[in-house]
C-alpha cells in the first residue's frame, strides 16, 4: 500500500487508498465519511461526466428502501444483498428490522472498507452479517456458511442486486450469473436491481465508461432488453422496469423531473 493514512485507524491493511474503489465513490457522493483523496478525485471527474450523479446516488438508495418495504410487505423475512456496499443511511437490515424485527439479512461485497465496517456495525446483530466475496463466483457466496446458517433457501428470499450489474463484465457472463442465484430462490422470492444504462440520452455512458476506467470497478451500461433478460422466470412487479424514481414512488412525491436522468433502470421480479 502506498499514500498516507490521514483517514485514521479505520483504515483496513489491504486497502489500496491510491486506487479508487466504487464502495468509497458511492459512500462520500452519498455524503458519508469512509473514503480518500483518490476516491473523491474520481468523484469530481464523474460529476464533471454527469452532473446529477449524487441525485442518481440518492434516487438509487431510496429505490432500495421502498423495494425491501416492499418485499417485506410481501412477506419476505431474508434478504441477500449483493454489492452491499458501504454502510450508510438506511441499511437493509435497519430498514427491513425495523419493520419486521427478526428478519435476516446477509450483505455481500468484496471491498475491504465495505467489508471492514459492514462487520463492525453488525458485530452485535445475531440476524445480519457481512460475507467477504466475489459475487462473480455464485458458490462461494451461495454456499458461505455464514449465508447457510443465516438463510433458509426452502422460504422465500429477497434478492438484492442494487448498482452491482453494471460491475460485472460481459465475460463474466451477467445473465448467466444471475440465472444461477435466481434458480437457488424458493417460489414468492424476489429480485430488485438497479442498473446503469446508456438508453437515455441523458446519460454520457462512453463518458462514465471512461472515467470509471481508473477505479477498481470498471462499469459496462446495458440496454432495456439485457437488463430484462436478468429477471428472467421472475414475473416484474408494477410499473414493470422503469427508472429509480419511477419505481412505485412514495406519496406526495410529485416532482416534475426528467426520469431518464435517473440514469438506472430499477424492477423487481417475484418468483412464481
Ligand atoms: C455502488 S455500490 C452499491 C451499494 C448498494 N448496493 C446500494 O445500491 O446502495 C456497489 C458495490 O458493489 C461492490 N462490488 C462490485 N463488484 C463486486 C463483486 N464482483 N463482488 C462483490 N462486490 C462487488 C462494490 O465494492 C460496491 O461496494
């Protein structure tokens, strides 16, 4: 590791504070403190790519709340969190056990500062926990005893993969890893995601493509049909895929706004 430590204690050995990583991006676009010089270099070349990325940041978070409320008022009592990210206002496992104590929640991501804090703050939750892994490599996060002990995949399971598509590589094969978690779900389980995509004209995807070129996480926008594809055999909920701030919006928001700046297509699937 090269760079300084000005950040302090919190700072995990193996993190390269140099490199920017899309959990620290995120985490200081959404206001929060767990990131460095580099990740907020690179925070100010993407806002200098699309202005309103902090409103598609905090369009994105407020998607995953109103689609856990909306698992859990479907009767979902687990979760599996993809890409879980960073903690931050309004968290799965604060949001999903707030309104249904007991529910269980199993975050997923591979970023040391993710991991590191994710495992602090739920250090006294007997119901949630933090796996270190690759989401590309469904095994390892399907079979983790952590997520064997914590999830009961005979009952339904809420699937979150929410601004994590767009990570995965075309080589990776997206559609065929999301087939593979799909098929672990019990029947009424649900997949909410969000992803990137270059459709709108609204959004400088070659722009974004390339400013994300320096960070640990190339991002690759996928179009409507490609974004479809990764709910396949899971029934779309209404309004269907639409963008962030479309999905089911809460009451009293009524803005007048240009949606395809939301710059994400949002939907979540139930299985039949
Ligand atoms: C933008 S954050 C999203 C956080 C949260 N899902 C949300 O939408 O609020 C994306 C997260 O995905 C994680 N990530 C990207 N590729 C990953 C992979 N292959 N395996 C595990 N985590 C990954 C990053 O480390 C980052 O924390």
């Amino acid at each position: 590791m090269t760079g300084s430590r000005a950040a302090g204690e919190w700072v995990p050995a193996e993190v390269d504070i140099d490199r920017p990583s899309a959990a620290r991006i995120y985490d200081y676009l959404l206001g929060g403190g767990h990131n460095f010089a580099s990740d907020r270099e690179l925070a100010a070349r993407l806002l200098a790519a699309q202005p309103n990325v902090r409103e598609i940041a905090r369009l994105n978070r407020a998607f995953l709340r109103r689609a856990v409320m909306f698992m859990i008022e479907s009767g979902v009592r687990q979760f599996l969190d993809l890409g879980s990210g960073i903690p931050t206002v309004g968290n799965v496992h604060e949001i999903a056990q707030n309104a249904a104590p007991g529910t269980r929640v199993v975050y997923v991501d591979y970023e040391p500062v993710a991991v590191a804090h994710s495992r602090l703050l739920l250090a006294d939750d007997p119901d949630a926990v933090i796996v270190d892994a690759d989401i590309t490599r469904p095994d390892d996060v399907l079979d983790a005893p952590a997520t064997r002990r914590m999830l009961d995949f005979d009952q339904p399971v809420g699937l979150l993969a929410v601004t994590i598509g767009h990570y995965i590589p075309p080589e990776a094969d997206p559609a065929g890893l999301f087939a593979r978690y799909r098929e672990a779900l019990a029947p009424g389980s649900h997949l909410a995601l969000t992803h990137l995509t270059d459709d709108f004209a609204t959004v400088d995807g070659e722009r974004i493509v390339e400013t994300m070129k320096a960070t640990q996480n190339n991002v690759f926008p996928r179009g409507r049909q490609e974004v479809l594809d990764l709910f396949a055999g899971f029934e779309l909920v209404e309004p269907g895929l639409v963008t962030t701030s479309q999905w089911r919006p809460e009451n009293g928001f009524h803005e007048v706004r240009d949606v395809q700046q939301d710059a994400l297509y949002a939907g979540v699937g139930r299985r039949p």
